[in-house]
C-alpha cells in the first residue's frame, strides 16, 4: 500500500513536471518581429488655432512674431524673444513648424520691449481692442509710464472677428 502511494505521489510530480514545460505562447509570439506601423504625420500648429486658443483663454494681449524672412526661428531668435518678453508673459507657444512664435498675456510688455522686438521680427498684434498700450512701466516711475503710452513703433492692430 505504501507502494501504491508512493507511485500515485511521483505520477502526479512527473505529470506536473511534464506539463510545466510547456513554451509559453505568449513569449514565442513576442519574438516574432511585428509589422511596421506607418508614421502618422503630425499636425502642423497653425497660427490661426493658436490665437483661437488664446482668445478662448481671454488673453488681453495677443502678438505674433515671425522672421522677415519667413524662415524657421533659431536658437537665437528664441533666445532673442525670451530675454525681451516679461515673465509675466501667461503663454508661448511655437507655431507653424518653427516659423511664428505668438505669446498671449494679461499684462503689457515693459517699456523698449516692443521696439527691440520689431527691430528684429515682424509683428502682428492681435490684442482685444480695449487692451490699451502694448508697453506699460510697472517699476512706479511715473514718466516712463507716460513715455511708454507713445508708441514708438507703427503697429497695426490685426481684425479680430470675434470682438465685433
């Protein structure tokens, strides 16, 4: 009897061991090399989804920048922008591949901002119409605040079908 158990007992063991070794379906299918997916194209952010954007966030300014020649911003055109935007500034954004930045905010740009920035780049300026001047000193100084009013710059102000 004790023989009979001790066979029933290695029975069930080989039976389990035999069983076990089985491949695992899984990892042969995942050797198998799957078929190349075709590379969606990504959209290109245009400018006008990016001043809808801006205009549905309720920004009060809204400007566009491009290179005069139309290309690409490099490294240092953005840099350029960067070091001459407020930090203030609520939001950036790249578009049209590269070649237009537009920046959305509540608050004006300081004083001499908008003059060293169209020296460089073309602007379009996009701002609600009540927005006021584009510049405005907030250090407390009084006379540069006024100073800052006088637009130095001719800067047309872009229709905005939405504020009719």
């Amino acid at each position: 009897m004790a023989f009979g158990r001790h066979w029933l007992i290695v029975l069930v063991a080989a039976v389990l061991a035999f069983s076990a070794c089985t491949p695992n379906q899984r990892i042969i299918e995942s050797s198998r090399t799957p078929e190349p997916v075709p590379a969606k194209a990504t959209p290109v952010n245009t400018v006008e989804s990016e001043l809808e954007a801006m205009q549905n966030a309720d920004f009060t300014y809204i400007l566009v920048f491009r290179r005069h020649d139309a290309a690409v911003m490099d490294a240092a055109d953005k840099s350029f922008i960067n070091a001459n935007l407020p930090p203030d500034v609520n939001r950036k954004s790249l578009s049209e591949g590269g070649r237009a930045v537009v920046i959305g905010s509540n608050f004006p740009l300081l004083p001499g901002s908008i003059e060293k920035l169209t020296d460089r780049f073309v602007m379009e300026d996009h701002s609600k119409p009540e927005a006021g001047p584009l510049e405005e000193d907030r250090s407390g100084n009084r006379n540069a605040a006024s100073n800052a009013n006088r637009r130095s710059v001719n800067v047309n102000r872009a229709e905005n079908p939405k504020a009719k």
